[in-house]
C-alpha cells in the first residue's frame, strides 16, 4: 500500500505540472514567449502560377503622390428669385428683399490632382480649379496645405499647382505612346469626395475624342473601365510599373446611372500632360502650332466617289487665307497622309500632332492631289492668332426672300442661286458663287446625309454648281457612285456623300 501512494503521489505531481505548463503557454507566463514575437502572417504572393493576385504593391509605390483638391471661390447670381415655402408667396413678400447687387455666395469643389516632383509640383484639370480664389492641397496623410496656381490651360483641361514642400513621395510620369490597348492600369482619386479610392481595370481605347467639350479643346484620350466618378477628375492613371500615364477628366455616363461611373472614362495621356506642364512652368502659357486648314475623316462612300483605292489620309475640305497651308500650297480637296514621314490617317490625330508642334517649326506634309503623291513644307503659325469660324449669319429668306428659287428631287433640296448679300450673311466671301438650301425634304437623300436649310452647295464631285439645271446634269454623270457633295456651312466647308435613288 506503501508503494501506491507512493505512485499516486508522483503520478499527481507529474499531473500538476502537465497542467502548470498548459496554462503557462495558453495565457503566457514568464517563460512563455510574448504573442508579439510570434511570427507575423506572411503577405499574400502578388503572382500565382503567373496569374496576378494583388495590385497591393503598386498601390503602395503611388498613392501618397495623389492628393485631394478642395476649391473655393465666390460666384455672384445673376438675378434673385422668390424662395419656394409651404406658406405660399404670400408670406416672403412681408420681408422685401434688399436693393442693389446680390452678395457673393461662397462655391465649393473636390476633386484630385497627382504630385509629379519631389518639391511639390502638382497636375490636376483646369475644370477642378476654375472660378478658385483659394485652393487647398489635401495630401493622403490628410496634412492640408495652401497651394499656388501656376497657370491653366483649358483646351488640354490642365492645370498646374504649387504647394511649399520638399522631399515629398511623387510618380514618374511614363510614355503614353507605349500604353497598348488591354494594358493593365489602376485609377485613383477622391471620387464622390469619400476619401481616396483606388479602381482597376484595362486600357479600353486610344486617341479618343468625346465631343463633350466646346469644340476648342485638344482631345486625345485614354479610354478606360477602370470605375471613374465625380472627385476622381485630376487623379492619376497609373501603370503595372507605377508610372503615371494618365490625368482622369472626363466620363460618359447615363441618365440610369445618375451621372455615375458605365465603365467608359477618359484620361489625358501623360505625354500630353507633361508637355502642357513645362510650358506652363516655364511661359506661363502654352504655344500651339496651326495649320490653318479644316479637315475630316474619308468615309468608305467619300474613298469611291474620288476614287480611291483605300482611306488612308485626311481630307482638307477648306484652307484659311493667308494661312500657313496656303503659303505652303495646299489645296481644298487634298488628302494629306503624312506629317515628316508619319503616316495619318485619323483627323484628330493630326489636329493633335500640329497643336503639338511649336509656331514658326517647319513640317513636311505629304499630300495626294489628282492620283499622285507630293511633298509640301508648311511654317507652322500660333494657334489663337487667327480665325477659323465665322458667326452664322441669317437664313436666306431673311434676305429678300426665296426669290429665283427651284427643286432637285433626286437630292430632295430646294435651292436658289447665291447672291452677294447673301454670302456675305452666311460668312462666305461676296464673290463666292453656289446655291443656297432653302428647304430639304427630310425623306431624301440629302437629309440623310446630314445637309440642312442655310447650307451652300457649292460642288458636286468637285465640279463647281451655280444653277439647279447644273446639278442634275452633274448628278446624271456620277452613274451608280456616291456622289461627293462640298458644303458651306457657318462659315466652313465640308465634304458630304450621297446614294442618289
């Protein structure tokens, strides 16, 4: 019996100090190690089996360069109105408003901009700026700091800021040309004014043009789906390799989207951006090259009836007088398919490229008139120092009436002869010689096309018209073809086809 207790004993003792050291290692003891030196989870890997995961590290390489952007300014109403009450008119007109101008009410803005150098440098939309009195930088550790416009530039909707700062995190920006169409690019902003948001998705397009502007803008955008909304105007679009690309500015939503984010944003390429910038900086302006022409894009319809074998080119359907394009002899109804050797063959992209070029630079046009190929030299003038729009003027009845007036039912127009007055009133020169649209027959061909009342037709397959005779005539002699019709319009011309039937 002895022996038992004696086994009982240290049986107990073994026991006890089992469950000693269960607690010590559950609920820590003096020598257990701390949870806080346990070893930490690992991060999760960015690529598996070549497929990536997570954008985790680009995020953390840019974000701190992308700020919020609040803008304040004060903007006067035009006119006051009678408030809305529940008690009708009747109880505001006890309390007569005062005399005299209106007080100033006080307007608010967000929106984003990225830090672009090292000693506080910012890029942002002129859109997000405009009107400010006081702009505040809200950097992505929330320090607010007072920043200094260095200058806009509204056809490029860029701006550039200047915060008092140094040694800061910035992004580099990267080659826009290289972006390819399925890249990988991430948006991030201050949408909606949450705080700043960071979205993925692909490069959708290149080159685009929105048409939401007023028409003088220098457009050439990065689509995108990478989710952008209101706020997210300024931030950055930003690569695999952390580079900025990209300025967000525009989206084109929806009436079911309430103006919200369909996956279709607009960002100005970097390049683009980066230019703008150092003219700013430097000039406190930004210079741009003109040509002095307008032109348009060839349609299938256009390459047949001039017959054509491709649509490579852009078709000049005006030359400005004294321009730089009619001292280097260019001529209205030229294709022109390369600039210094680069071949074109989108009118926005050329718009672009000599908005891009400096005045006074010389630039080697390559330009196909009547079949063959030749080599003209342009100096290229200011972009603002000239007119390339006329007001339009009255219609023609406005003028004396419909006068000498006849009908063409294969085009379904009703014409008349244009005379001095006339032109001059449709911002066309008083010598100019062509027929005026008086009425268009909105089920014929020329409706289709697009022609409308106040137009002038001065051509058909660049044979000038003066009378309605004339234009059957030119019209018999087109045969089955499209029919290339030039157009006057406020002041412009353009090229149009029509399948007569």
């Amino acid at each position: 019996m002895f022996n038992n207790r004696i086994s009982f004993v240290i049986l107990l003792l073994i026991s006890v100090s089992i469950f000693s050291g269960c607690r010590t290692g559950l609920l820590g003891g003096e020598d257990a190690p701390a949870v806080t030196n346990q070893p930490a989870t690992p991060p999760a890997p960015i690529v598996v089996d070549g497929i990536r995961t997570s954008y985790a590290d680009v995020v953390e390489k840019t974000s701190a360069a992308v700020v919020m952007i609040e803008a304040e300014g004060k903007s006067r109403p035009q006119a006051q109105e009678m408030p809305q009450s529940p008690f009708g008119d009747e109880f505001f007109r006890q309390f007569p408003m005062p005399r005299g101008n209106p007080p100033p009410r006080l307007q608010r803005g967000l929106g984003s901009g990225v830090i672009v150098s090292a000693d506080g440098t910012i890029l942002t939309n002129a859109h997000v700026i405009e009107g400010a009195d006081k702009i505040t930088v809200v950097m992505a550790d929330n320090k607010s700091l007072e920043a200094k416009l260095v200058g806009t530039d509204k056809p490029s909707d860029l701006a550039v800021l200047k915060i008092e700062a140094q040694n800061i995190p910035f992004l580099t920006l990267g080659n826009s040309d290289n972006v390819r169409i399925g890249d990988i690019v991430l948006a991030i902003g201050n949408p909606l004014g949450i705080g700043q948001s960071v979205t993925a998705g692909i490069i959708s397009a290149k080159g685009r043009r929105t048409g939401l502007s007023d028409g003088k803008s220098f457009e050439d955008f990065l689509q995108t789906d990478a989710p952008i909304n209101r706020g997210n105007s300024g931030g950055a679009l930003v690569n695999l390799n952390a580079e900025l690309v990209g300025i967000n500015s525009q989206i084109l939503s929806s009436p079911g989207a309430g103006g919200g984010n369909i996956g279709i944003g607009f960002s100005i390429p970097s390049n683009m951006a980066k230019s703008v910038m150092e003219q700013l900086l430097t000039d406190g302006r930004v210079r741009r090259g003109l040509l002095g022409v307008n032109i348009q894009n060839i349609t299938d319809d256009a390459a047949q009836a001039l017959e054509l074998k491709d649509r490579s080119g852009v078709l000049v359907s005006n030359v400005l007088t004294g321009s730089a394009a009619e001292k280097a002899g260019i001529k209205r109804g030229d294709i022109i398919t390369a600039i210094n050797g680069e071949k074109i063959e989108d009118s926005n992209v050329l718009r672009n490229k000599v908005a891009g070029t400096l005045p006074g630079t010389e630039m080697k046009l390559t330009v196909l008139r009547d079949g063959s190929s030749q080599e003209l030299t342009a100096t290229l003038e200011e972009f603002g120092t000239a007119e390339n729009a006329n007001d339009n003027g009255p219609s023609p009845e406005e003028n004396g009436g419909p006068g000498n007036q006849g009908q063409n039912g294969t085009l379904g127009l009703s014409l008349q002869p244009l005379t001095p007055d006339m032109a001059k009133q449709l911002g066309l020169t008083s010598d100019s010689e062509g027929l005026v649209v008086t009425d268009v027959d909105q089920s014929g061909v020329a409706a289709e096309a697009g022609i409308a009342r106040g137009d002038v037709l001065l051509e058909i397959n660049r044979q000038p018209v003066n009378t309605v005779e004339g234009i059957q005539s030119a019209l018999n002699g087109a045969g089955d073809k499209p029919v290339l019709l030039l157009i006057a319009r406020k002041g412009q011309t353009i090229y149009l086809t029509v399948r007569p039937r």
